[in-house]
C-alpha cells in the first residue's frame, strides 16, 4: 500500500521530537496514515441523505436540526433569503485562529456543500483514532461555517438568487440580502483564513493535456496589479499543501483558477479585508456526473487545511509551489470525433467534431440534450470520450418503423436491439399521464406526439443524434443525445444516460 505524507500539520500532532523527521511521515498520534484510511474516513462520516447535486434547502435544514442536538456546534439562522429561507451559521472551536467558510453562494454549485456536511459528520465523531485531530482543531481553531448562503438559488438549481444576481458580484454594492448578509458576517467576525466554496463547469483541463481539471484553486488577488502580500502569500501557500495530497488522488487534473481582479467579487473583497482567501473549485471527473468523488477530495483537502492552519504548519510551504500549478484551460468536450467523413458526394468533407451535453433541470433531476458544440480542424480540443473515426463515415439515424403500444413494452434489451439496428427514436402510442415527460435512462430516444429529432447531415449547434459506420455502411458508433455508445460492446452506459420522454 502506497504510503505518502498528507500534510506537514499532521505531523505536528506526533510525540517526536522533530515532528518533520522524514521516517515519521504519515503518522497521526501514532497511526500510519496513507490512502486508503483518507477514503475510510470519508466514507465512514459521509453523510448519507446527500447523494445527488441537486437537494433543496429543506434537506439542509433537516440536517441543520440534527446537528443541533450534538450541541458540539452553536448553530444560528443568521438571516432569511429573498423568498424567506432560513440561512445557518455553525461556529465550531474555541481557539483564536478564525476562519469562515462559506458554500453554494451559486445555488447551482453544491459540491462543497455536501462535503461540509461531511467534515461535520467527522468533527462529532469519536473513538475513531483520529480524537488527536479533533483536539487540535478544537482547541487552536474559530470556525463560522455558512453551508448554503443562496438557499433560492439551490432551489431552482440556478446560479443566480432569486432576483437574478450573482451573489459573487454583490461584495461591493451589497444589493441582495444573501450578499450584504455575508459581508455583515465578515466584518462583525474579521476571519483571517477564508475558504470561498464553488463549482467550475467541467470543460475545463489542465493545458495541453485532455486531462479534466477535478479541483481548480485559486488565491484571489486584493488589487488589479495582482500583487502578493503578506495576507495574499499564506492563501498561496495553504493552496500548495492542498495540491500536494491532491495530486496523490488526482495527479495533473489539477489547475488554478483565473486570478483577474474583480472589485465585485467576495473572494477578492476577503483577501483585501485581511483573511488569507481560498477559492476551491469542483470541476469534473470522467464517471462522476454527481461528483462524488470530487466530493471526496474537498472533503480531505479542507480537513487537511484546517489541521495546517490550527498548526501553522502551511507556512512551511514555499509560496512559489502555487506559481507552479497551471491555470485552466476550456478545450474538453463530451465527446471528440476526430477525421469523421460527413460530405456528400459532389462535395466531400472530413473533419473533427466536438460534442457536449447541456443539463435541464426538472424537479429535483434532471435530463440532457446533446449538442453539435464545434466543427472542424479540432487537435487542441480534448474529450471525456474520444472517437478516432478516419475511414468512417456520419450514418443518418432513423426513427423505428413500428410503434409501441406502451412504455412497459421498451425494456432496455429492446431499445438496445433498436439502437444497434439504426434507430434512435421510438414512438409510444398510449403514454399514462404520468408517462409524459418521464426521465429514462435507455438507450433510445421516446417521444409520443413530438416527433423525434432526427437530422441528414452534421449541424453546428444542432442535435447530436447520429451514427459513425464503416464504408459498408456497418454502425460501429451511436452518437445518442451527446453520449459515446460502443455499439459493438454490450451496453454499460445506461445507468449515466438522462434522457426524457418527449
């Protein structure tokens, strides 16, 4: 088993008496800590009612009231949103070193959230072995935790608060109550460590490489000339430690993110305020459409930026190993198909295409829709899935001949056979009421009275719906809704797919 140090303030909770001796690596209170009990940990104190992105404010609030009754943490509802939802305070420890953390300002952006829920599932944990890191945490530490500060914007699963502002544009004019409340919580608690918690869209990878960025850090500049002070420097350097584990779990899918001044923005207004900022952004994963995974790593990054700040240890850290860290780049895709033949005869074309998948947020779920995103010469763009099509051809995709009776007649067994056969839509003649508009995960496109989309040639903007054949015309590929389906494989995607009843 892989062995590596999670952090130098870690090593500071040892009984040795140079807690930086290198054959003491790893261990806390005497226990060797490596991989494998980060993930235990995690999973041990992952909290359970959070399993999917898209939770409302009333299961905050539920937890909220369960961990009132630990009485571990004093916990207060500091203000209401636009539309009235309550907003929590957790403050934790009684030491005078004071950091505030703050999540999902954007109501769309729920990764950390669900993580800080975690950290306080762990912080009232005992008996575990780690009671050593509790302690210190408790005893050097002044927390305001804020786990939801846009509660109307997480209800919808929008960006913005219910009067259409961006929150992280509201630090200097404080027009909404959410923002003007998150400054009044700074100024009356003058934190001087700030963790400012988001989630940056997926398309973004480390530079030159078709690695996805999982976690983009940032610390913000306080002026336009991005200067680096004192204040600015111990961000930087708490950033190094966080990408030193990070790379242990995701080694170059980290990246920073851009670090233009913006008068409006929280992070920027901390780091001029005297707190030491961090922006940690949730960016994506291959196989983690709910980023549980990245959930993870937010969970073990700002744990172990706690302990080293409790410890002062991040100040061993040279700030320089945060200029190291490469800023984002916005070249990946779902899907690239690279040499596609998509001309006609009078008129051949082969070039690269670039797909992606945008959400639509229904209820509490959500579906897709896929789309053409780019066409042509493309070998600086990247894709979760890659397709090397030269010698194939765009195959039109068809809509079955014969409908079916009823939805409980489309089994996933025949609307793969369908698939395989050239079909991506099928028609049900009798939907029930509450078929209508029904999310599905098959592979094969339903509709009732809408017809199916299908389209004869590649479209910039248009619908990604089609198939990738030899020249004999045989389908190797199904491009469905702006997903890869390996038609000669037995179908293993059906679980990710989100598609809708039309």
């Amino acid at each position: 088993m892989k062995l590596f140090l999670v952090s130098l303030g870690l090593l500071a909770l040892t009984s040795c008496s140079n807690p930086f001796d290198s054959s003491k690596h790893g261990t806390i209170g005497g226990i060797q800590v490596d991989s494998s009990q980060w993930n235990a940990m995690h999973a041990k104190y992952k909290e359970s009612a959070l399993f999917h992105r898209r939770f409302k404010h009333k299961d905050v609030d539920s937890l909220i009231q369960v961990h009132q009754k630990s009485n571990l943490f004093q916990i207060d509802q500091i203000g209401k949103s636009v539309e009235g939802r309550a907003i929590f305070e957790l403050a934790y420890g009684k030491g005078d070193k004071k950091v505030m953390l703050w999540s999902q300002m954007h109501g769309d952006e729920p990764t950390a959230t669900m993580a800080l829920f975690d950290l306080f599932n762990f912080l009232e944990g005992k008996g575990d072995g780690f009671d050593s890191i509790r302690t210190v945490l408790q005893e050097n530490l002044n927390i305001r935790f804020i786990p939801m500060l846009n509660p109307d914007g997480a209800e919808r699963f929008l960006r913005r608060n219910a009067q259409s502002i961006d929150l992280n544009r509201d630090a200097r004019a404080n027009q909404t109550v959410e923002g003007a409340l998150l400054k009044s919580r700074a100024k009356s608690f003058q934190p001087r460590y700030g963790f400012n918690l988001h989630d940056q869209n997926i398309y973004y990878n480390v530079p030159n490489t078709k690695n996805p960025v999982s976690i983009s850090l940032l610390a913000p500049a306080y002026n336009t000339e991005r200067g680096v002070n004192e204040v600015r420097e111990g961000a930087m350097q708490i950033i190094v430690g966080m990408n030193k584990i990070l790379q242990q779990y995701v080694p170059d899918a980290v990246a920073k993110y851009d670090d233009t001044y913006t008068p409006r923005g929280f992070g920027d207004n901390f780091q001029s305020w005297g707190a030491s900022t961090v922006l940690i952004e949730s960016g994506g994963m291959k196989g983690d459409p709910e980023k549980q995974e990245i959930r993870k790593l937010n969970f073990i990054i700002i744990l172990n930026a706690l302990i080293e700040i409790a410890q002062g240890s991040y100040e061993n850290y040279d700030a320089k190993g945060y200029e190291e860290i490469p800023f984002n780049a916005s070249q990946m895709h779902d899907i690239v198909i690279r040499g596609l033949s998509f001309g006609n005869d009078s008129i051949p074309l082969t070039s690269d295409i670039a797909v992606r998948r945008g959400e639509n947020t229904i209820g509490g779920d959500y579906f897709v829709r896929g789309r053409i995103e780019d066409i042509g010469d493309l070998p600086e763009s990247y894709g979760y899935d890659e397709v090397e099509a030269e010698g194939l051809k765009f195959i039109p995709a068809k809509i079955a001949p014969k409908p079916l009776p009823n939805f409980a007649a489309l089994t996933p067994a025949i609307a793969y056979d369908l698939l395989k056969k050239g079909y991506m839509g099928v028609q049900i003649t009798q939907l029930l009421p509450t078929e209508e508009g029904l999310l599905h995960n098959l592979p094969i496109q339903v509709f009732s009275k809408t017809v199916f989309a299908t389209t004869p040639f590649i479209d910039l903007g248009g619908t990604a719906n089609f198939y990738i054949g030899d020249s004999t015309g045989k389908l190797k590929y199904a491009i469905l809704n702006g997903y890869l389906i390996d038609l000669e494989k037995p179908l293993k995607e059906a679980g990710l797919l989100k598609n809708r009843i039309q």
